[in-house]
C-alpha cells in the first residue's frame, strides 16, 4: 500500500483539494480526441505527460478557480487515472503542468486509475497525510467515491462532466474554503445534483444546443438548463427558482425574468432597422404571456399563498 510519503511537504495548516481536471475545469463535450488538438474560443487542450492524450482546459473557469486556490492558500494535490505514477511536485510532469496552468499552489499528483478504487485511494491519501481541511473536485461521484459519508457534500463538489464547473460549484468552493458554517451554506444556496440527474435536449439547431437537467423540484418542473455550442464550449447557464420562496428563499430566477430580457431585446430589434412583422408577432405573444403570469401572481398574492407551494 502506497504511503505518500512524496506528499509530505503539504502543510497541513493549509487546505488542501484534490482536483480532477477533465469534467471539472474542463467538458468532456469532446474529451481526448485521439491524436486531435480541438481548439474552441475560451479553450485549450493540454498534453501533461507521455501517458495521456491530455485534457482540455476551460480557461475562464481554471482562472477563476486558480484565484479562489490563490486568496486560501490552497495546495492542489492533482487526481488522475492518467497521469502516473504518483509524482512528487518537482517531478518533470507536474512541473510542466504546473507551469502551464501558472499555479505554484500544484504539489503532486494521486494515479488512482478508474472505479471505486481512486475514492479509496484518495482516502488512504488523505488519512496518511491527516489532513484536516481537505476538498475533493471530481466529476466523478458514488461510482467511485463509495464513501458517502466520508465524502460528503461539505468535502465533495461534484460538477455535471459533460460542462465542468459551473457558477454554483464555484461559489460553493468560495465558501468552503472561507469556512462558513454548514448553515450558512444551506440558507445561501441550494446544490442541486448535477452529476446524477439525467439531461434532455429541449432545442437543438446548427449553432446551440439547449439542454435540460432532469430534475423536478416541488412544482414538477426542472430548474437547470445550459445551453452549449455545436463545438461543445458553455454559453450560458440559466438556473430557476426551485421550490417556494417562503420555504427555500430566492435561489434562482423566474419566468417573468427571463421573458422579460426578451421582450427587452426583440423590442430594441423592432426600434431598429431590420424591424419585420415575425418578430412583432412574437413580441406581442410574449407580452401577453408575460401578462397572464403577472396576474397569476396577483391572483396569488391576494389570496395569500404566493411564495408557498399551494395551488
């Protein structure tokens, strides 16, 4: 059994994540294409050592993460069935990745290889070193973190792998990392799972794909969507409230929000030089959709049962 003893410069006074990186500051929209470079704006693909094809990097996402890493003093211990074997921080490989993804903060690397073994590999890991502020950001979950318990939602973010990281991710490791208390965290947001829920394309066209994350909340209507470009890269992420206000708070945007940004911008189309009739009939439904939620609210809120979920 391996004693990770290479490891033992990590100060355990300081924090510690154990990062995967493709599925987490990366995609796997298009992973490791075999032998091919796919370049995409906001985009790189990397290539860290002889034993792998390499990982592409989300760049916005990596130095977002890297300035979180940065403001904590983070140490980023590198999990990876593909970079072996385990490597100390001056070996040749994590070098270069350090140097390539511009992070001093990187001091190793973990080969877990696949399964239920890089949960317990990470474990042993973890437990050798006794770390006691420790992170796991892994878009890999209960298939290979068997451990629930010891893998929890306060040690484990887990990022859908088909987009990486998202907003909510980020901002969940932001306040980990600062140490707010579990409460803090329950009445600032609400972490949806992403990894397990099943997606639904919703519109597909030759540029943008839309996809829902099938995850009915109290209503019965799912809560996430992201919609991706034909090259696989994220273009937006659009979270709705999920659940009553009144029971779980302004976690998410409505409806009416986001009709109301298109009604916004089909109206600033219709004031300027390609005016045309179709997108004034789809203004006008708008308008009237908007409309009819609007009283709906009202409706609601006058018989006292707006922000509760009752009909």
């Amino acid at each position: 059994m391996h004693d990770f003893s290479y490891l033992k410069p990590i100060d355990v006074a300081k924090p510690a994540v154990f990062l995967d990186l493709c599925g987490v500051i990366a995609d796997t929209y298009f992973t490791r294409p075999q032998g091919i470079e796919r370049l995409n704006v906001g985009t790189t693909y990397v290539k860290t050592g002889p034993y792998c094809m390499g990982d592409r990097i989300h760049v916005p996402t990596w130095k977002y993460l890297r300035d979180l890493f940065s403001h904590y003093d983070v140490q980023v211990v590198v999990v990876s069935s593909w970079l072996r074997p385990y490597l100390s921080k001056d070996h040749a490989d994590v070098v270069k990745l350090r140097s390539f993804l511009e992070f001093e903060g990187i001091v190793g690397s973990i080969y877990t290889g696949g399964g239920y073994q890089r949960g317990e590999c990470v474990k042993r890991c973890i437990e050798a070193l006794e770390l006691t502020t420790w992170l796991v950001v892994d878009d890999a979950r209960e298939q290979m973190y068997l451990d629930t318990a010891y893998f929890n939602d306060r040690r484990f973010i887990h990022p859908h792998g088909r987009y990486g990281l998202g907003a909510k991710e980020l901002e969940k490791i932001d306040y980990l990392l600062s140490g707010k208390t579990d409460a803090f965290l329950e009445n600032l947001f609400q972490l949806e799972d992403l990894k397990m829920g099943n997606t639904h394309t919703v519109r597909k066209t030759e540029y943008t794909e839309v996809v829902k994350l099938v995850q009915p909340g109290p209503g019965g209507a799912s809560h996430q969507y992201h919609v991706v470009s034909e090259a696989g890269d994220r273009l937006a992420n659009i979270s709705f409230q999920n659940g009553p206000i009144l029971a779980a708070g302004v976690n998410g945007i409505q409806l009416e929000d986001l009709m109301a940004i298109c009604i916004d911008r089909l109206s600033d189309f219709q004031a300027g030089p390609f005016a045309c009739e179709p997108k004034q009939v789809a203004l006008e439904h708008l308008r009237q959709a908007l409309n009819a939620l609007d009283a709906r609210t009202a409706d609601r809120k006058a018989r006292n049962v707006e922000g509760k979920l009752e009909q």
